[in-house]
C-alpha cells in the first residue's frame, strides 16, 4: 500500500509563510495561524511542502488504509487560501452564510479572508476540530 507523503516536518512555518504568501495572503495565513493554534491548543507544524497543520489525527480506512493528518490546516496557494477540514456540508446553515468561497471534499476555498464572515469561519473550524476529535480519538 503507498505510504501516506503528507507527514509533519521540521520546515519552519513561518519561513514557509514568508516565502509562500505575500500581501493580504500573508495576513490572512498570519490570522488562520492564530485561530487555529487558539481553537486546538496546538502549534502550527508544516504538513508535507505546503499545509499549515494543527494537532493531528489517526485515521484507518475500511481498506485498511491508514496514515496521519492534520486536524486542521491550510495552504496559501497562488489565487486561493485551501483550508482542510473535517466535511462540513452537514451545517449548510453556516455554509450559506459563511460567504464568498467554494467547497470540495473536506476543504474550502475562498481569495481573502474579507470574504468570508470571519465568526462563521471560527464556528466551521470549531464544529470540524469536534468532529474530527470524536471520530478519531486520540489513542485509537
């Protein structure tokens, strides 16, 4: 079975953020940087080459796949910022008032964090951050 190649590393987040974002993309980072470290208690941590991880989780599939993740993270990329979450359709009335942004499996996209209501953005990530904690406990 092919190894899991998003792991933490020692690359410093930071950096990564000085070189990855500029602008309003650098703020934005800065500002998910603190929600996120303030709503799981954990430090920041690079996950692979581009995801800002917090915490992690274990995960075994009913194929018997089974690697690590982050609880929750995000990535600047070159037009967007992709945050990784739990999947979060099941609160649609959150969704439909959390903004300008789209929505795949487990992620959002959205330019700038100006587009998003920043106080539905918190509640999204608080209800992901339980979700995945209950499916996933530590130890198990």
């Amino acid at each position: 079975m092919a190894e899991n190649k998003t792991k933490p590393t020692r690359v410093s987040v930071a950096g990564f953020l000085k070189t990855a974002a500029t602008g309003q993309q650098l703020k934005d980072s800065q500002e998910l940087v603190k929600l996120f470290k303030e709503l799981t208690g954990k430090p920041a941590k690079m996950w692979g080459p581009s995801i800002v991880g917090f915490d992690s989780y274990h995960y075994v599939y009913p194929s018997g796949r089974e690697g690590d993740a982050p609880l929750i993270g995000f990535a600047p990329r070159k037009n967007e910022l992709s945050l990784y979450m739990a999947p979060h359709l099941e609160a649609k009335d959150l969704m439909a008032r959390l903004g300008k942004h789209k929505a795949g499996a487990g992620c959002l996209y959205m330019r700038t964090l100006a587009d998003v209501d920043r106080a539905v953005l918190k509640k999204l990530a608080k209800a992901s951050i339980a979700e995945l904690r209950k499916r996933y406990p530590p130890g198990t």
